[in-house]
C-alpha cells in the first residue's frame, strides 16, 4: 500500500514540476502574454532556461519511474530442460519453502523471499523459534532442509538460504489453582 501512495505522490510531483517549467519557460521566452514584464538581461534568462529544461527532463524522469511496472516481483522461473521449458510460479517456491521449514522442529511462524540469480535461487525465510533448541543448529537444519527440499522438488538450483530469527515465541504456562 506504502508503494501505491508514494508512486502516487511521486507522479503527482512529477505532473506538478512538469507543467510549472513549462509554463515558465513559455512565460520566460514571451509565448505567452501577461501583464506582468519579466525583463532579465540574456546571461541570466538563459541560466534560468536551462534550469528549467532540467527540471523538466528530471520530472519526465519521475514521471516514467512512478509509471512503469515494478520488475522487482518475478511471477515465474523458467528452467530449460531438453524436453522443453519448465515454469514454476514463485508463489509455489515460496509454499515449498514454508513447508520444509515447518518440517524442522522449534521453527515456528515462517515467511519467505525468493529471488532469482545467476547461481540460482536466493531464498529469505524470516522464522520465529520456540526457543527449546539450540538456535545455530536450528538455523542450520533449516538452510540444509529448504535448499535440499527445493532442489529435490523444482529441479531449480539453490545459491543461498538465509535466515533472519525475528524472534522467540512466548509460550503461556498454564497455572493450576489447587483448593
């Protein structure tokens, strides 16, 4: 949602500066007729055109950056065998990876980013702990368990797994009262 609102902003900007430099430069070069005499001697009205041209080209810039699609979110991978090409959605990467890191006793509540390299697939999984293990050889088990597990299943190499410990879950002891 934060994206939506700053491209947004960012458009609304880019619009604003736009049509302000414009309307300057139209102002500045005598274009347009107004009551108002701008007299500037030659030097400083063509520092001031030129400073405006660049502000224009930046908020074309702008303007393209807070229009255009984001690249940064791959839908698919696509992995040539000699049958043909094989697609595998990020979403099930993503599913794949939750489940082998569930699979890995005191890894509670994952959440994964898959990114696609040149070695291969760049996997981030964000886990909570129960804080019963050992947290080093837990994190270990789970980068050995999800890389082995998508590899085995997709086919897709493994470049790196790595996990972010956000924290350790809170269990709740129960009190008996005795009467």
């Amino acid at each position: 949602m934060a994206k939506i609102v700053d491209r947004l902003l960012l458009f609304l900007y880019s619009v604003t500066i736009l049509i302000l430099s414009v309307l300057a430069i139209l102002l500045l070069s005598r274009s347009i007729s107004v009551p108002v005499d701008f007299r500037f001697d030659l030097p400083t009205l063509s520092i001031v055109i030129g400073v405006l041209a660049v502000l224009i080209l930046i908020s074309l810039r702008m303007l393209y950056v807070s229009l255009r699609r984001s690249r940064g979110h791959l839908h698919a991978i696509d992995q040539r065998t000699d049958l043909g090409v094989i697609q595998v959605s990020v979403e099930t990467i993503e599913n794949l990876c939750l489940k082998a890191a569930s699979r890995v006793k005191g890894v509670k509540e994952p959440h994964t980013r898959i990114k696609m390299t040149e070695p291969g697939l760049e996997i981030q999984l964000r886990i909570v702990i129960d804080g019963e293990y050992p947290i080093a050889g837990l994190i270990e088990e789970v980068q050995h368990g999800v890389k082995d597990f998508i590899q085995d299943i997709t086919g897709i190499p493994v470049a790196s797994v790595s996990v972010y410990v956000a924290g350790v879950e809170q269990t709740q002891m129960i009190r008996s009262r005795v009467q």
